[in-house]
C-alpha cells in the first residue's frame, strides 16, 4: 500500500473534524478505535486463516497452540491470555487433542483443570506456518517502515491496557475471568 493508499485508508476510519485543529470529542475516539479495532480484527482473522490453511490449521487453532509453545497452560489461563472465551477454548483444546496436535497433562496447582501443551506435530505445524508469517512481516514492514509498525505495536498494546482499567459496571460479568 502507498503512502497515498494508507493516508486514503486512514481517513476513512478517522474521525471527521471541521478544522485542522478541531479535537475530536471522547466518544468520537473511542467509536473511531473500536471501528478501527474491529476492522482489524478482521484482518487479522483473515491473514491468520491464509497462513494457517495450507498447514492443515485454522486461525482458532493456531491462535490456541501459539499460547502454548513457550510452557503449558489451563484452558481459562488460555481464554484470558488471547481474550477470547473459556468455552471457545475448552472447544478448540479438545479438537487439537482429538486431531493429535495437543495434549492434556497433569497440573500441579490444580486437580481438574489440566494443562493443554502442544505435541511434537502441533509444534511441526506451526513452524510449517513460519515462511508465510515471514512473508507476511515483512511486506507490513515495507509498507509501513519498521518504526511505524514498532509505534503501532505500542499503541495498540497501551489501547489494550488502558481498556483492562475501564469500570464499566459489568467487570464482574466479564467473559475473561
């Protein structure tokens, strides 16, 4: 994408302002990421599905296996890693131990809720994702330069903590507790 491409793409999910130093109001921003986000997500979504096909995987699964490469972890520890809900998980975990790309072990701190870890074709899988996710990386970072996307990282990272500290009445109902 140009640079005219992104600015284009960029005003169509920026807020609308009367004059160049017009702010924005509170909820103007807050619609305009949660739109951006969502557009996102989407994106994302559809990228990860395009690498993870030809390996025989789907976002969902590569996204579960992924919060277990580095160590073990219970299904809700998985849910509120990747935001996503305890029983999506639970669903997802017993597919890939079904389909012999995980296993359930014994966990130590807690009787029931065992670890999901991934099998050595599970970790076979997601390195045969690697290339294309190289790929990939790479033609974001030509389009956007490295320390852009490095800021973009930052940003959505801190977007993401300072939604952790909204009270919004409902925490207690939350579907990543």
């Amino acid at each position: 994408m140009t640079v005219e491409a992104r600015s284009t793409a960029s005003r169509s999910t920026a807020p609308r302002s009367t004059g160049s130093q017009a702010r924005h109001s509170e909820q103007e921003l807050l619609s305009t990421s949660a739109l951006a986000v969502f557009r996102l997500n989407g994106q994302m979504l559809d990228l990860a599905e395009r690498l993870a096909r030809p390996v025989g995987l789907t976002a969902a699964w590569w996204q579960v296996l992924g919060a277990v490469l580095g160590e073990p972890s219970s299904v809700a520890g998985i849910a509120r890693q990747m935001g996503i809900t305890r029983q999506s998980v639970q669903r997802i975990a017993d597919l890939l131990v079904e389909r012999g790309l995980a296993e359930y072990l014994p966990n130590p701190a807690h009787r029931t809720a065992k670890l999901l870890a991934p099998t050595a074709a599970g970790r076979a899988a997601v390195h045969r994702i690697n290339p294309a996710h190289a790929a990939s990386a790479k033609q974001l970072t030509a389009v956007l330069g490295h320390r852009e996307f490095e800021s973009i990282c930052a940003a959505l990272a801190a977007l993401s903590a300072a939604l952790e500290t909204l009270d919004t009445g409902e925490r207690s109902q939350s579907r990543f507790k």
